[in-house]
C-alpha cells in the first residue's frame, strides 16, 4: 500500500510517496502560506500531484506543534497559522475522504529512524531535528513517548537564556533561538554587526548589500568554503547543540542521539563540536556513560516517511 507523507514546516510542504519499505517514490512540494485556508490548499495540492501518478491510499501530516494525534488536531504550531484546528478533517474532505491523519513531525522522524535508520535497535533514544526550529521526540523502549497531553517533548522552547533572543512561540531565550537554522543566520548577522568581526568576509558583504540574503543554508555553505565569521557562527551553534545536548541527557538519559532535520545535512560543520561541548559540561562529565550521538540516515526526509508510516498503520 503507497502512502503520501507530508511535512509541513514554516517555510515549505514536502510531501513523498512512500511504500511499505519506507522508501521514497516521488516527491512534491510547495512554499507555506500563513493562512488556514491557503495552507490546507497548498497540502492538498501537493498530494492530489502525487496522487495523480500514484494509487495513494492515505496520508499523513507531520509538523511542530501540539497535536492531539488521536483527534487529529493541531492545537497550537509556533510556525503555522493552524490554533485548535481540526486539520485530519479538513483536509481529509478536501481529499474527497482519503485518510488522514497528524503527528508531531519529530515523532514522524523518529519513528522513521526507529523503522529504516540510525535508531535502529535503539532501546532509549533522543531525536533532534534541526530545521526552522528545533523538534525532539523520546523513544522509550522503542515507543514513542508523548507525555500526558499529547505535546512532549517540546526541546525547542526550553528557555537557555532568560531575556534572550525573543521566540515565536512567545517566550525569550529559547534553544531554537540560538540552535537551528533561523539562528545560524541570526547568529552571523549579529557577528556581521559587531565591532570585531572577523574578516574579510564575503558573506558580511552580501549581508551590507541584502540582509534578508542571508539564510541558514547561505551561512553553511559559505562555512563551507572558508568564510570566517560563516565559519565562527557554525561553531556557535555547535556549541548550542552541546549544551542542549547536556540538559537533555540530565532529563532522560538516552543511551542515543539523533540529529536530524535540514540542517543535518551540514552536521559535518558542527558536530564534533557539539561533542566535545557535550561531553565537558554533562552533569558528571567524566563519571558517567554519555550517549552516542548521531546525524540522522534519513536525512530531512524521515518526517515525511514516518507520516507515511503512521497513515499505513492507521489504515490497516
């Protein structure tokens, strides 16, 4: 049985058909829109493409927020327009009653891992993604755990610096703030601006002509080729990695890691890094067991598998 997976994130709807062995047929995207109805138009359309090549026989939605899974609700998404919306439902009829159902889209990613990638096997393990913001889903005993409501575990919102850099989530000092891709721009416009900023940089010039040039994915590929205040805010935020990395294994004490999500993609940049910062300043350090950490196999596209795994479950 194909499935269609749908990642809905704040800039993008990436959407795959996937078979049973969790392996991605075609794709098809669009960019987010801000409104209810727009961003239920835009997902639809993306799945009718993909249906129109292929026997789909339902659909999973993934993506950050409170999600009542069980309701197919979304109750609150930081990055998304949707506030109590029943959106399984919604967009179920604008699908003609194709099934559908919604999941946190780190759950969806950490379940693909669990299924098809760098989690397998793993008994208790933690998954990152790194994307707009910052996802995390807990797998104990090979479940996923979601606490009582439904929302945990919301990593990206625990506050790291009080007053800090304001979150769309209403709070300030959030460690998506200082730990994701919207930050590792954050993080080199803040350096360009400063008085001793390394230089020369190519990237502080395209930021004095274009400020809103600058991207996270702009920032890594100019870390890429040797730029050094690209350079200095991609070990920023690997800095940031470790030092969450540290306040997560004081919670849960996963025997994994994962680091996934689209900035995963340039996890070579900051890795050893966020090691290394791990391992100094975990409570204990030196006197304990730490996780292994891990960049995700399935790359940006776990969410979308795991939603496609999620709606087959459901639909059988």
């Amino acid at each position: 049985m194909l499935t269609v997976g749908v990642d809905v994130g704040g800039t993008s709807v990436r959407a795959g058909v996937v078979d049973a062995d969790g392996v991605v047929r075609d794709t098809a995207s669009a960019p987010t829109p801000r409104t209810d109805d727009a961003l239920e138009a835009a997902i639809a359309g993306v799945v009718d493409e993909l249906r129109g090549r292929y026997p789909v026989r339902a659909v999973g939605l993934a993506l950050a927020g409170f999600v009542d899974a069980p309701r197919g609700l979304v109750r609150y998404a930081p990055h998304l327009s949707w506030r109590d919306a029943p959106v399984a439902a919604r967009i179920g009829d604008r699908l003609g009653g194709l099934p559908v159902v919604v999941e946190h889209d780190a759950n969806s990613a950490a379940l693909a891992e669990r299924r098809y990638g760098a989690a397998a096997g793993a008994s208790s393990a933690v998954l990152v993604a790194l994307g707009t913001g910052i996802g995390g889903a807990l797998l104990h005993d090979g479940e996923l755990f979601r606490g009582a409501h439904g929302v945990a575990p919301e990593f990206g919102h625990l506050r790291v610096v009080p007053g800090g850099r304001a979150c769309a989530c209403g709070k300030r000092g959030c460690w998506e703030r200082y730990c994701s891709g919207t930050a590792l721009a954050t993080t080199a416009l803040e350096m360009i601006s400063a008085a001793d900023a390394p230089g020369p940089s190519a990237l502080a010039r395209r930021a004095a002509a274009d400020p809103g040039s600058i991207t996270g994915k702009r920032v890594a590929d100019a870390a890429r080729e040797g730029d050094p205040i690209a350079r200095a805010a991609v070990r920023d935020l690997g800095t940031w990695l470790g030092e969450g990395l540290s306040l997560i294994a004081d919670l849960f004490d996963p025997d994994l890691v994962v680091v996934g999500g689209g900035v995963s993609a340039s996890a070579p940049l900051f890795l050893d890094a966020a090691r290394e910062h791990y391992a100094r300043v975990a409570t204990g350090a030196g006197h304990r067991p730490l996780a292994r950490i891990r960049t995700a196999q399935l790359g940006a596209g776990a969410a979308v598998v795991g939603a496609a795994v999620l709606a087959r479950e459901a639909g059988t």
